[in-house]
C-alpha cells in the first residue's frame, strides 16, 4: 500500500466520481414507472447500488478488515482531507471536538433520512448525502491540515464504524519499545521521517482500531507500527476495560439497537397504522385538521404527489415519534437488564456497564446489515428474483451473532467476578438483554 499510494490516489478520486455520478444524476432525472427495472432505469441502479449494495457491504467490511474504506475508499474522507489540505488551516476549535456528535449526528441524520424517505427518492439522497459531502469539505476547508477532521469528529457514521472496527482480526499494533528505541537509534538506521496521520490518531499510543483509518501511511514508522493478526475479541474483551464510554454505550443501545430499529420498522409495523388511525380520530373527534394538511416541501416530509406518496403532518410527525418511542423503549430495556448484570457482579461501577454494551456490538451492527439489506431483499424480489433462501440466512446470521455476543459477555464478566454463581446470575440477564434485542428482528421478519 506505501509502495502503491499513487494508485491508491487515483482510486480514491474515482470512487469519488463514481458516488458523484450516483447522487447527483439521478435527482435530476424523472422518477421511475411501474414498469421500470433495475438494468434499464438508472434512477433504480443508483438505488440499488447504494442502500442496496454499498451501505450494507461497508459495514460488513469494517468487521473485516477495519476502517478500511475510511482511509481509502471513502469519497468524503478524501474530499475533506484534499479541502484541508488547501484550506484556512484553522485550529479546531472545543465545540468541535465535543464528544457526543457521532451519536447525536447518527441519530439526526437516521430520523431526518427516513422524514425524507432516503431509501426511496434520489432528490432526498443528494440533500442528506450531498449535503453531507458539502459539509465535510466546508469543515475540511476551514480547519485542521492535511486532516480529516470532519470524519474524526462529525462524520454521522462515524461512530458506528468505530464500533465496528473493534472487532476486526486485524489491526495496526505499536511497539512501545521500538518507538522508545527509535528516540536514539532513528527509523532503518535513518532520520526518522515525519508522517502526517489524516484522521488525528495519537500514533504512539494508540491501540485498538477504532479511530485508526488503516490508511497504512504509519506502517513500519520508527520501526514500530505494523499490520497484525489478533483475535476478534481482544479489543472489546482486553482495551473495553479503559476505552468504552457512556457515548458509545448511547450509540449501541439507543441509536443501532434503537433509532435504528425505529427507522426499519414503522414502514412495516401494524402497530404504527393502529396508532395513526387512533391519533387520526381523535383529532377529528376534536375539530382539529391542520395535521392533516399535505403541504410540507418534500425537503421536510415527503412529498412526491406523482408517485402517490405524501406525508401529512400527522404521517411525517408520528413518524418522528414513532422512531424515537421505539428507541427509548429498546435502549432503556437493554440499559437495565445491563445495569442488572453489572450489579450482578459486585459493587455499581459504570465503566462496567460502559464495558459489557460493547459485548452487543455484533449484535447491533448485523441488525443494520439485516435491515438495509431487507432493500436489496425487496428490490431484487421487485425484479422477480427468487430469494426463498433469505429467511433462513437471517436466522443463521442472527444466530452467529448471538453466539459471538455471548461470547464476549462470558470473558468481560469472567473478568469482573470469580464467584460462579455471580457470573451466572449477570449470564441470565445478558441473555435476557440479546432476547430483547432479537424481538425487534423477530417482529420485522417472521412475525410481522
């Protein structure tokens, strides 16, 4: 990858075409007819690309081989990093680098993509992706250089990926020893040679993958960085003790586990028609219509009157509800039954908590795999491709899962108690935890 970084470049600036292409065009093109197919209508193709292929593979690739994309494929990360490198060169400043924007961003733009119906209309793609792009290279322009500060702090997959990352087998490791040693013997016998680390990770201290882009740019520097293997587990199990937090405990319980089963669910829940129906009547009942009013601009709600598809206010705010219901109802089960777990092995301590939601990583991130892929799913059966199979590859996928989830969990509370009768009793409420997590797919696929 060193001896190759002009191709990498070149790569990079035309997968940045390519996403171009797939965002832009479309939402200047007429919307596709019943009769249109994914091989002959490029509004379909792009759709299919996308939600269908892209999203879903890119975070299957982060459990496999880390923030891959990030440090080379990712159009964003490379356009911000071209708009720093020619920008102010501001010094970034504290709001910035608050520690709550991956959740609170994860959680914006997921509520907002489905008010706009992002999964469906190209006009709704290039303003949550476009605009995303734009604001990457406005934060790109203004602050930091050569860095890629808006995807170290504001990127809304930000923090999904680095959760993600923290089970992939292979890593960036640091020799302590070597870099100490490099202070006075230098880097190959040579000077050693400044590196610039685009997504500002403390090189000599870093462990885990989690922040690391796997760009390769600080391979073999001072002779102490190197690609290794390790064991999927180490980085939840071993480094979850000093470096899982409350943030990454939000975004696991109530934005992958939550907002995001909200987002997959409402277009599918019989739950949500009931309490429309039930909503809608009451306001007739009181005399009160403007929330029946259509006239929200599709960039607020949706609005394609061509295509039969519009939102109330009632539809678009219900929607909002709905989603956000469905979070705090997930997210605050799971937070207990943790809680419950955690007081299980001893004494209350919230790093503890912090350290056993990362045991649901594999969990959380194959539900969002689950639930984007259920578009490819539903897109290929539209071109009357046979997916009989599918069911059934979700419920090993699911199983998998739960297996590894449980894994973790027996080693993190292995760690915390010696006592077998407290490891047991923090098991049954770990369990209980993944049964609830397993309902919402249950609902989705099987019962709904």
């Amino acid at each position: 990858m060193l001896r190759h970084s002009a191709a990498i470049r070149y790569t990079q600036w035309t997968i940045a075409l390519i996403y171009a292409i797939l965002v832009i065009a479309p939402a200047f093109m007429r919307l596709p007819g019943p009769s249109a197919h994914l091989w002959d209508n490029f509004t379909l193709f792009a759709q299919f690309i996308f939600w269908g292929i892209w999203w879903p593979f890119v975070l299957l690739s982060m459990v496999l081989f880390g923030r891959l994309w990030c440090g080379i494929l990712c159009p964003e990360g490379a356009l911000a990093e071209f708009a720093s490198k020619h920008g102010r060169h501001r010094p970034i400043p504290r709001w910035l680098r608050w520690a709550g924007w991956p959740f609170v961003a994860f959680v914006l733009t997921t509520l907002y993509g489905q008010m706009v119906s992002v999964y469906q209309y190209p006009k709704a793609v290039l303003l949550v992706l476009g605009g995303s792009t734009l604001a990457a290279l406005v934060v790109g322009f203004l602050y930091g250089r050569e860095k890629r500060v808006w995807c170290k702090y504001l990127c809304p997959v930000n923090g999904v990926f680095g959760l993600l990352a923290r089970l992939a087998p292979m890593h960036y490791k640091v020799d302590e020893e070597a870099w100490r040693r490099s202070y006075t013997q230098g880097e190959y016998g040579h000077r050693v040679i400044p590196i610039n680390c685009a997504p500002l990770v403390p090189l000599r201290t870093m462990q885990g993958s989690a922040a690391c882009h796997m760009c390769s740019r600080c391979s073999g520097h001072r002779e102490a960085i190197s690609l290794s293997w390790r064991s999927p587990s180490h980085e939840v199990v071993q480094l979850g003790k000093t470096t899982a937090h409350g943030w990454d405990t939000l975004l696991i319980l109530y934005g992958l586990m939550g907002i995001a089963v909200g987002a997959f669910h409402w277009t599918a829940s019989p739950w949500f028609i009931t309490l429309k129906q039930a909503l809608a009547g009451w306001l007739m009942e009181q005399d009160i219509w403007w929330p029946f009013a259509t006239n929200a601009p599709w960039f607020v709600f949706t609005h394609y009157p061509d295509q039969n598809d519009v939102f109330s206010w009632l539809d678009g705010g219900l929607l909002v509800v709905y989603i956000v219901a469905t979070s705090l109802v997930y997210g605050t089960a799971l937070n207990v039954l943790l809680a419950l777990a955690v007081r299980c092995l001893g004494s209350w301590r919230a790093t503890r908590l912090h350290h056993l939601a990362q045991t649901l990583i594999p969990l959380a991130g194959c539900g969002v795999f689950l639930g984007l892929s259920a578009l490819t799913v539903s897109l290929l059966k539209g071109e009357h491709i046979s997916l009989g199979w599918v069911n059934e590859m979700r419920f090993a996928l699911l199983a998998g899962v739960n297996v590894w989830s449980l894994w973790l969990s027996w080693r993190v509370v292995s760690g915390y108690a010696t006592s077998r009768l407290r490891r047991s009793a923090a098991m049954v409420f770990i369990i209980a935890a993944l049964g609830v997590a397993d309902s919402a797919w249950w609902l989705l696929f099987w019962y709904w």
